[in-house]
C-alpha cells in the first residue's frame, strides 16, 4: 500500500525519466534486502536443525560430517527422559514460572493500579525507591540472598526450595512501572461511580481496573514465564540436590558429565527449548508486537 | 467505628495495598543492597561464626589484583570490558541493518521477524551447549564448513585468541532479534511525510537516512545501547557453559566480572572479596549509564 502510494507521488512530482529510474533502484534494493535477511535468517536456523538432527543421530555417529542422521533413532531421547531427572526439571521450571507469574500478575497490578489512581503521602518517594532498585544488578543480591536463604536465624532454610528459587521475582518493578502506565488510562468517572454503588475499593481494582487492563496483564504474565523459565544464575545458586534444580540448570549440569555424548546434550538441548518455541511460533505476534511495545526483556 | 473522610480511606487503603509490595522490596531489594555493601567490607566467609570487619581490604585486594598482570580478576575486566565495546557496536550495527531491510519489505517481513526473534527467547544455556558443538574440532558444523571449502580448520573456543571471539558470536546471535524488533518500533514511529517530503526536494537514500532516520531513531538507540552494555556487563551463563569446567578459559582469556563473582562466592567462600567484586560491578553500570545517557541524549540537539 505505501509502496503504491508512493511510486504515484513520485510520478506526480518527478520527471517520468527518473521516476522510473527509482522505481528500478528500488527493487533492486529489495531485492538484496531479501538476500541479506535470508542469509541472516538461515544463521537463526541452522544451530537449532543442526541440535535437532544431532538428537537422533546414534553416538557412532557424532564424529561423522553429515548434517543429518544416517540412521536415525530415537534412542536418546528415550535414554535422556528415562536416566536423567529431565521431567522433573520441566516440572520444576513450570512450577516456579507459575508461582512468579502469577504473584506478579497479581502484584504488580495492583501496585501500578495504586501508583496511577491513589494519591497519598510518600507516593513518590515509594514509587522511586521501587524503580531504583532496578538498577541493582542481580548479581550483586545473590551473595546476601544466599547468605538468607541458608541462614536459619534470618530467613529460613530456602535452599531447595521452590520459594528460595521464586522468591526474587515474585514481584518486579518493572511490571510495577508497565501496569502504573496502563492503569492511567483506566477514567477515574468509571472508578467514582462504582463507589457511588458502594464497590469496596478491592472491588474497584478487582472488577474495574483489571477487567480493563487484561491485554497488559496478558503481556506482563508471558514475559514474566519466558524470563523465569530461562532465569539461570540464582536457580544455579540456590538449588543443591538435582530433583530441585530448574531446566536450565539441570540441563548445565547433565551437560557438563555426558561430557563427549553430543548427541545426548543435544538431545538435552531439544527437549529443552522445542516446547518452548513451538509456544512462541503459536503466540509470535502477541509476544513480539508486546516486546516492542514494551521494550521489556525477558 | 470511626468514620473516616473519603480521601482518608482511600489513603488507607493504598497502603494496605501496597503493604506486601513495601516488604517486599524492603527485604528482598534494599535490605540485601546494604548487605552486599556491607559484606564487602568484612572478611566474609559463610562457614565461619565471625566475619572480621576488614575495611576497604576487599577493594585494596581487588586493585592490587587488577594490577597483577596474571591474575583472573585482571583478566575478567579486560574480557568484560572486550565483550561490551566489541558487542554493542556489532550487535547493534547488525540489528539496525536488518530492521531497516526489514522496515521495507512487506513480503514475508513476519516470518524473519520471528525467525530472528526466536533465539532470543530460548535459553541461553541450551544455546550455548549448541554452539559449543557446532565449535569442536573436526566434527563441528563450522570446521566441516570450512573443510568443505578446503580452508583450514580453526580451534574456536579451545585456543586462548579465538575463544572470546567465538562466545562473543554467540552472545550477539542470541540478542539480535531482540534488538531488530525495538528497531523496528522506533522505525514505525517515524513518520512517512517526512520521507515524502525529503523525497519531494530531491534527497537520497543516505540523505534521508543520515538527516531522519538516525536522529529520530535516537532515544530507540540510546535505549538499546545502555541496555546491551549492561547485559554484555553482566556475561554470565555463555561463559560457564561454554568453557571447559566453567572455569572461563583457556588461560582466562573468556572469565568475565560475574564469573569472578560466582566462583569467588559459591567456590572459595570468599564472600566479602566477592561482594566487593559486584560493588565495583554496580558502580561501573551505574557509571556507565548516567554517562551514556547524558552523552548520547545532547545528541539530539
């Protein structure tokens, strides 16, 4: 459509002769538009085909040039689901991404709601101290976080635990200042009429505000699971004993001992990430149309 | 019951509201904050009952470290350091040349988009085990590449001058998509009359490029520029299970700040020196940021 538009106004205000000179340049430009991003796009590929094929090649296999299996298998998936802890590791991954996400659904939308509809003393000051602690690395929290989460005197023992893995990011301020910039738009006439009727101002956030501001919440609850199930470093941290370990740490750690068995790492690998993207190719334009409107990282 | 005004109720009610959230980061984000500041001032070993206060001992360590041509901390800054001015340009670079393609073309334009998002949203770790396959010696998928073309095979990760190049790839593959799709959003949001119009007095492609696009694009570059500092700053992950045992190596030529951190803290117990190390870390980000932020944001002008 712009295109259209926009060779017409190029006629109307150019001479004919360069006119269809740009038009020409034009295509050719697009043409190695579709040749770079084409190139580029199979870069994207390749590491993924090449994991998968290497899951079903057999171990005599994996020294040998060729891209696909000769005899394909399936043995090592039955091996890395059977010897390994691997379901429990989904297991765990998902129960500790729903636990977060749905805490931070919860949280962070009522906080934002909060932050954009209520005005009361220490608002700003609150508000600011939530945002700056984003610039707070991770990284510099695990050594205390760790020190309470094995210390008994001052936090309990939470190594091991799907609270001691959660606990970071049960609620983010990130999501605080997302849903704040949402709830703006929720009109005060709607919330005052409601408590005209009487709505408890619970009510007014549970059955108003939410209700209204779905989409967002919707996108806040995928990044939240896509950030927690990739989440690595703490999990690495506070997890012990393999049956609490998360996917990504689990799959570090069985990595790391099969040692030389590539095609049992890829197998790893795959089981890992395919269920994932399958849920990301489902949901692509929801969650990349989310991403640019956010600019949160997951 | 006292009868409260409807302004004082409302008050009340958001601070029960926000009450759990308060707590929260009380003790989850500001309390560990000073913890860590306060952990990097003491000898701080888990398994031991005192930990002496020891002063800036910690920091002295760490310079005297920093200046010990052969020690892992030296090695970790200059890699961290390597990995953010090598990364962020090309990263970026890369990403804008891809959105700008993109920006232009209507068919098939969703289907790359999602095509470069999609490592992005996979975990690093599964990603970095990939790769480190597609790495080996002989069978990997890169050295049967280049023996496919009779050009000799290249040790990749395994000598100490190829091994933070080829991580570093890794690093920037993963996060282009993301970077392309913010791009893309800051492209969208320039409006098409401007274009007519530089059309309409006879300007270039550069032309237009140089005097629109890139000064609109600025605070999307900007944004994007402060936020990859900050990640290739806290390189982590690709490292640990990228290199033989973890250990950031051959020779330490791929131990980054974080890795430091975590084997300093979680492997020799040394705590306090640890805290120190994400001390300096968290000042060099904030640094960095108030820096960039003033730089790049007179740029506008």
């Amino acid at each position: 459509m712009d295109t259209f538009q926009q060779t017409q106004r190029t006629s109307l205000f150019e001479r004919p002769g360069r006119a269809g000179r740009a038009a020409q340049r034009g295509k050719t430009n697009r043409l190695l538009s579709y040749a770079f991003l084409t190139l580029v796009g199979i870069t994207m590929v390749i590491p993924f085909l090449w994991m998968i094929s290497t899951s079903f090649k057999p171990k005599t296999e994996i020294t040998r040039p060729n891209f696909f299996p000769v005899e394909a298998t399936g043995a090592n998936y039955t091996e890395v689901i059977l010897d390994t802890e691997l379901p429990r590791w989904y297991a765990n991954s998902l129960v500790v991404a729903i636990m977060s996400t749905v805490s931070v659904a919860f949280f962070d939308t009522l906080s934002g709601y909060v932050f954009a509809k209520y005005d009361f003393p220490g608002k700003r000051i609150i508000f600011i101290i939530f945002l700056s602690s984003l610039m707070v690395p991770t990284e510099m929290l695990i050594i205390p976080w760790f020190i309470m989460s094995s210390n008994p005197i001052t936090g309990g023992t939470w190594v091991d635990t799907y609270w001691g893995i959660a606990f970071p990011g049960m609620i983010t301020a990130t999501g605080i200042f997302l849903m704040r910039q949402f709830m703006q738009g929720v009109p005060d006439e709607l919330l005052d009429a409601g408590r005209i009727d009487g709505v408890s101002e619970f009510g007014l956030f549970w059955r108003i505000a939410v209700p209204l501001s779905l989409p967002a919440i919707g996108a806040l609850c995928i990044f939240n699971f896509l950030g927690n199930w990739n989440a690595f470093i703490w999990p690495l941290i506070v997890t012990t004993r393999s049956e609490m370990m998360t996917l990504p740490v689990g799959i570090q750690f069985f990595s790391t001992e099969a040692a030389s068995d590539w095609n049992l790492i890829m197998t790893g690998a795959t089981l890992s990430v395919v269920p994932l993207l399958i849920i990301v190719i489902i949901f692509q334009r929801y969650i990349i149309e989310g991403v640019a409107l956010t600019g949160l990282k997951g | 019951m006292m009868r409260l005004t409807l302004a004082r109720r409302k008050i009340l009610w958001a601070y029960i509201f926000l009450a759990i959230p308060i707590l929260f980061f009380a003790y989850i984000r500001i309390y560990p904050t000073i913890f860590a500041f306060q952990m990097s001032l003491h000898d701080y070993n888990p398994l031991a009952i005192e930990h002496k206060y020891v002063g800036l001992e910690n920091f002295q360590k760490l310079v005297a470290e920093f200046n010990n041509l052969r020690s892992p901390t030296r090695a970790a800054f200059l890699n961290t350091a390597a990995y953010v001015v090598l990364g962020v340009p090309i990263q970026l670079l890369l990403a804008l040349a891809v959105a700008l393609m993109l920006n232009e073309i209507r068919f098939l334009s969703t289907f790359y988009r999602l095509v470069f998002f999609l490592p992005f949203v996979t975990s690093t770790i599964a990603v970095a085990w990939v790769f480190r396959m597609l790495y080996q010696p002989q069978f990997g998928f890169f050295n049967v590449i280049l023996q496919a073309f009779s050009l000799p095979q290249q040790p990749f990760l395994s000598r100490p001058q190829q091994a933070l190049p080829s991580i570093l790839a890794v690093v920037i593959w993963q996060g282009l998509g993301y970077a392309v799709i913010i791009f893309l959003a800051g492209l969208k949001q320039i409006p098409q009359i401007f274009y007519d119009a530089a059309q309409v007095d006879g300007a270039t492609r550069w032309q237009s490029f140089r005097h629109i696009t890139l000064p609109l694009l600025n605070p999307t570059l900007v944004f994007l520029i402060v936020l990859q500092t900050i990640a290739f700053l806290r390189m982590f992950a690709p490292v640990l299970a990228m290199t033989a045992q973890g250990d950031g190596g051959p020779l330490n030529s791929t131990t980054t700040v974080v890795l430091r951190v975590y084997r300093e803290a979680f492997q020799s117990f040394n705590m306090g020196y640890a805290s120190a190390l994400t001390v300096t870390l968290f000042a060099i980000i904030l640094g960095i940021t108030i820096i960039q932020l003033r730089f790049t944001s007179r740029n506008i002008q």
